[in-house]
C-alpha cells in the first residue's frame, strides 16, 4: 500500500513539474539573466546563428535537434543587428511573420534575438514536446523593449522550472506599413536539463523497483 502512494506522489510531481507555466525575460543592458540585446546571453548555449547559411532564400532551417519553419519560407540576410554576419528574415509578403521553432528535447530555457525597423508587437508563446503551444501569450512591444542604442532590436527568452519547453512560437499578425518583415538570430537554450525532472523521473524508477521486489 505505502508503494502504491509513493508512485501516486511521484506522478503527482512529474504533472506539477510538468505543467510549469515559463516567464518572460527580455534582455536589457545590464540584465543578470540575459547579456545585452546586441548579443546572446552567456549562461545559455548557442543552438543556432545562421551565420554558415548562404545569403539568399529558404525554405526552413533544419539541423540535428532544430527546426525553424514559416508558412512564406524565409531570407537569409547577410547582416544581423544581434550578431553578423547572418540573420533569418520571414519571407511573407505583407510584413507579417509566423514562425515556429522547435527542438528536438526539451530545455527549461530558450531564448532568440528578435528585429523589426517598424514599432509592431509580436506574441511569443513556449511549445510542449507534440509542438502544441502553452502556457501564457506573451505580447512584446519590439519598440518598448528594443535596446535605445540598437532600434528596432531586443533579445527574449523563456525560462522554466522544468525542461517542458520544446519550442517557441513567434506571430506578428499585423504587417507594417513598409513591409519591412521580421527577423531572427542566435537561438539559444539551457543546455542542461531541469533538476525537477530528474529528481522526478528518479523517484518513479525507485518506487517501480521496490514493487518489483516486493512481488
């Protein structure tokens, strides 16, 4: 009975630390958790600067463990106001974007370098491991929270407490007045996963292993 309510416990935890809801963090000069938006934060692991890519279009972005899709495709720009030489532009034709991000496991962190010359406000929202979207909507004002030294340009990530977050979703519904579109650079993530799940999945192992004793 005792490892019956221990494994009950244990699953309660796992759905707890699974359901974690993520935060927002923009990088601002100065910030503890981010570097400025010039560049990437240091306490995350660079996952992908598109700085090997020809200039020129493309269709997606794909490479072991990451994958960077829009509806329009995109353009690789050779420039980046994060960090040159190379940025990924959406490709759509009125200015708006959609693009999802998705790795292949999962991390309690993930961040990207986000710009638009025009003052538009994006959503951004973590996906789950089925890519399904989760958690809060984050609505950015790009002109509200763009390095003042760097118009146009800011750096954001999600954190969690748990490694729930296999992606992220970027909208900006509304297109601009120039079309002048959105773009992406240096996609970052935690490297190492979360201490709740292991501690988590750890406590299921020890209680299926006492039962398997005990029968």
């Amino acid at each position: 009975m005792k490892a019956y309510i221990f494994l009950i416990s244990c699953s309660l935890l796992c759905a707890f630390t699974a359901n974690a809801t993520p935060t927002l963090v923009v990088g601002t000069p100065g910030n503890s958790y981010l570097s400025t938006p010039k560049g990437p934060s240091p306490q995350m692991g660079v996952l992908a600067n598109f700085d090997n890519l020809n200039p020129g279009p493309l269709a997606s972005y794909l490479t072991p463990g990451v994958a960077v899709t829009s509806p329009d495709g995109f353009q690789v720009l050779p420039y980046s106001t994060q960090s040159g030489p190379n940025e990924l532009f959406d490709n759509s034709s009125d200015g708006t974007a959609n693009i999802s991000i998705k790795l292949a496991t999962g991390t309690s962190g993930i961040g990207i370098g986000i710009a638009d010359g025009d003052p538009v406000s994006v959503t951004l929202q973590a996906l789950n491991a089925s890519g399904t979207v989760f958690g809060p909507v984050f609505s950015v004002n790009l002109a509200a929270t763009q390095d003042p030294n760097n118009p146009g340009n800011g750096y954001y990530a999600l954190f969690d407490t748990t490694s729930d977050i296999f992606g992220l979703q970027i909208l900006q519904p509304t297109g601009s007045s120039n079309f002048s579109g959105l773009a992406i650079d240096d996609l970052q993530a935690v490297p190492e996963p979360a201490s709740f799940v292991l501690l988590g999945a750890g406590a299921v192992l020890l209680g299926l292993s006492r039962l398997r004793r005990r029968a």
